[in-house]
C-alpha cells in the first residue's frame, strides 16, 4: 500500500512540474522577446548600420591600428609583433635618425622611413639577388600592406575595381590608406599617398580623391540606411499617439506611455549607433580633404570650393604642404582656433521656433534668401539656433546653408513690357573644378548625418516634449483635484 502511494504522490509530482513547465515557458519566452520588442521592431534597418560599426570597431581594435599608433607615437611607423613577419630589417644606425631615434612625431617618422630605405637598399647590394624594392617596400612596408589586405575594411574589401597592373598593390595601399586614416594624422596619410605615386604628387592628389569615391558609396548607403531607419521609427511613434489618442481608459494610457519611453531609450541607441558611424566618415573626410590640400599645397577651402566641411563649421583657408623629413609638419605647430558661428540664409520658406522642437510656438517666419546668424558653431540635434531681427530663436538646419546657397528668385518681366525686354536670370555660375569625389564625399557625409542622426534626434526631442506636456496637464489636473 506504501509503495503505491509513493507511486501516485510521483506520478503527480511529475505532472505538476510538466505543467508548469507548459505555463512558465511561454510567459518566460513572452517576457523575453518583449523586453526589447520596440527597439528591435526596426531590426532590419539598423543591421547594415550594425555591421558597419562593428567593422569600424575591429579596425580600430585591431594589432594593425595599434601598431600604427604606437608608430606615430614613438616616431617610428613600424609593425606590432604579431603582424611582422621579419622582411624588412629593423637596424638601428646610419643616416637620418634611425627607429632608436628620440625625435616624435612626423620628424621621427621620416628619420625612420630613411632609415627603413638606406637599410634595405645596402641588403639589396650586399645580397646581390633579387629586384630592387618596390615603393610598397619602402615607407610602410610591404608587410603592413599585406596586413592591411588582410582586414575587413568597408568600401575597399571585395571591391572588383582594382584591375590591371599592380591592382593588388593598390588595393592594398587602399585597405591601408582607410586605416591610416581613421587611426593615424593627416600628414601620415599625405605621406602614404605620396609613397604609392612613387613621390609624383599630382599622382598622389589623384589618388586621394580615389579614396574618397571609394568611401563614397559606403557613406550613400549610411545616408539611406539612416533614413529607413527614421522612417520605420517615425512609423513606431505615429501608431503609439493614434492609439494613446483612443485609448479609453488610465490603464491603457500607461501602458502606451511606457512603450512611448521605451522608444525613447531606442532613439538614444540608434542616436549614438548612426551618430559613431558617421563619425568615423567625418574623420575620413577631414584626413582625403587636408591630404589633398598637402598635396597640392593649398588649402582646405581650395579643396572643397564653396562647401562647408563635413568635420568643422568653416573651411580652413590657410595653404599647406607635405610635411618634411626631419621637421614639424606644417599646420601642427598650433592647434587651429575655433570658427566663429555662422552667417546663414533660409534656402526654403523657414518658421524660427521658440524651442528646438516642431511643436514649439514660432518666434517669425522667413522667405526663401532671408540672412539668419547662428549663435553657435553647428547645429544641435537636427536645429541651428539663430538670432536674427534682434530675436533668438532656432531653425531646422534643413532648412538653412551657407550664403549664397538659396535659389535665384525667379525674375518677371516689366510692367507694360508685354514680355519684350523682361529681365532675365543671371546664369548659373560654372561648377567649380576641383576633387570632385572628395567634395561629393564630403557632401553625402553632411547628408548621412542630417538624414540619420539629426532627424532622429528631432524625434525624441518630439517626444520628451510631448512627455513634459503631458506632466504638465496631470500636474494642472492634481491642482484641481481631478487627476
């Protein structure tokens, strides 16, 4: 009798536990996929946004990047341990400063790179074999391009257009140069261009505006992941408010509320995830643009004509050249001062707002060409806030460029003139000549930024004001006893 019992009191334990089972998994499952069902419903859209931040990390992270620095840093460009493969001889005497050379900075850097060459051609003469080395042996050596051929790098890995003599080469001085320029300074660059044109700086010039429309593509397709990205979250918080709007009781309302933060804390994310990747194309762009004012010993402003910079308020229009072996480059000898804000000009019928929100009361409203000042040196979260008429107020940056930049009012024709004599529209002036991948680089970075991170952050902006109204009203409601 004992043994049944038993028997029975295990049967049902066990049916116990198996039921449980049935009803704790799915509410586990249910609470799982719940808890960032909002910012994983425009999952789609921030992956290619992931995956190339995630590039950009392991760049940064890799031994390669690290040895870069450490080079600028101690004065040599030499390779970390795991990346060498002992080819290029490391020898510390001779000539112009040696990698024992205390010297910093670029000047240290070309003690070493005369060194690294002086070296290798006496082996070359010693060994009495082989070809002489070729300029990817020279200055980063060939071990460092092969490293950099070894990396995923965006706009240069898998990429088919590097056929005919030498495309291996240059595809790795390509690899090499993204990485210079994300980790290392613009003078280290201008120095790597000029090394793979074999010392021809129009060669070298040209070379960098290929790097730009290499990374051209890479920033077009941020621009429109960044968009898709607001649309879907514009779409997330146009369904929360129709249903906040028709929710028929508290209950309801807190629980939309709730996802209305939680989308909040979704923004935030997708705020710093396009705002990290756009960065690291605002720092490319910056390095392609002064390698090219090096080069061609002019100025930022010369390079990108009448554009403003992707990385700054205002071009620089100081002239520059390649830094010397043996001495400070030049331009870093003092760190540039800060632009002054700048003088803008509606180039679309614009409203100044007494907040940097679109529900905020609106100060004044502007035609198309109207002159607005800003009162700081970029826009902030999608809006420039501007004085202008003696009054302060801000602007959608979208709705504002440089003077200059609004369209030609359209001219008619004289009273009486029946047509005949009218005045006709200037022509437009000629478009400048220039790097024209570098400024349409430059270009579609602004973009990525504005259509991304900027219009993002106007969305959340949009709803933390709808969240201080909504504690307004409750608060007025309490007063009165009615909340």
């Amino acid at each position: 009798m004992d043994t049944l019992r038993n028997s029975r009191r295990l049967r049902m334990a066990v049916s116990a536990v198996a039921l449980l089972s049935l009803t704790v998994q799915p509410v586990m499952a249910q609470s799982k996929g719940g808890k960032d069902a909002i910012l994983n419903a425009c999952a789609p859209q921030r992956e290619p946004l992931q995956k190339l931040d995630k590039e950009y990390t392991d760049l940064k992270k890799s031994k390669m990047s690290a040895a870069i620095g450490e080079g600028i840093k101690s004065g040599a460009m030499v390779l970390g341990k795991a990346v060498m493969s002992g080819g290029i001889p490391l020898g510390r005497g001779g000539g112009g400063g040696g990698f024992g050379s205390a010297m910093g900075g670029m000047s240290g850097l070309m003690g070493g790179v005369a060194n690294m060459a002086m070296q290798s051609a006496a082996q070359q003469q010693a060994g009495g074999g082989g070809a002489p080395p070729a300029a990817a042996s020279m200055m980063f050596g060939q071990d460092m391009l092969s490293g950099a051929m070894g990396l995923n790098v965006p706009g240069v890995s898998g990429y088919g257009g590097f056929g005919g003599s030498g495309g291996d080469n240059v595809k790795a001085y390509a690899a090499l140069a993204v990485l210079v320029a994300i980790v290392a300074t613009a003078d280290a660059y201008a120095k790597l261009k000029e090394q793979e044109a074999g010392g021809d700086l129009k060669k070298a010039s040209f070379n960098i505006d290929q790097d730009a429309g290499r990374q051209l593509a890479v920033s077009r397709s941020i621009v429109d992941s960044g968009s898709s990205l607001v649309e879907c979250r514009s779409a997330q918080l146009t369904d929360i408010n129709t249903r906040l709007a028709g929710a028929s009781n508290d209950k309801d309302r807190k629980a939309i509320k709730r996802e209305r933060t939680e989308l909040t804390s979704a923004l935030k994310k997708d705020i710093d995830l396009t705002g990290g990747v756009v960065d690291q194309h605002a720092n490319m762009a910056k390095t392609f643009t002064q390698g090219r004012a090096m080069t061609d010993g002019s100025s930022e402003a010369d390079v990108l004509g009448s554009q403003a910079p992707a990385y700054a308020t205002a071009a620089s229009v100081t002239k520059v050249s390649m830094p010397k072996a043996g001495a400070p480059a030049q331009g870093q000898q003092a760190a540039p001062a800060a632009a002054p804000p700048p003088a803008l000009v509606t180039i679309k019928a614009a409203v100044v707002r007494s907040a940097p929100v679109a529900s905020a009361a609106p100060v004044k409203s502007l035609p198309v060409g109207s002159a607005v000042q800003a009162k700081s040196g970029a826009a902030e979260g999608g809006w420039w806030e501007v004085e202008v008429g003696g009054q302060t107020g801000y602007v959608r940056a979208a709705e504002v460029g440089p003077p200059g930049s609004a369209p030609a009012p359209v001219q008619t024709a004289a009273k009486g003139g029946k047509g005949k004599g009218a005045a006709k529209a200037p022509p437009p002036p000629p478009a400048p000549v220039g790097p024209t991948n570098i400024r349409a680089y430059n270009q579609s970075v602004i973009a990525a930024r504005d259509n991304g991170k900027g219009r993002l952050s106007t969305l959340m902006t949009d709803i933390q004001a709808a969240e201080r109204k909504d504690s307004i009203f409750y608060a007025l409601l309490s007063n009165f006893g009615l909340g």
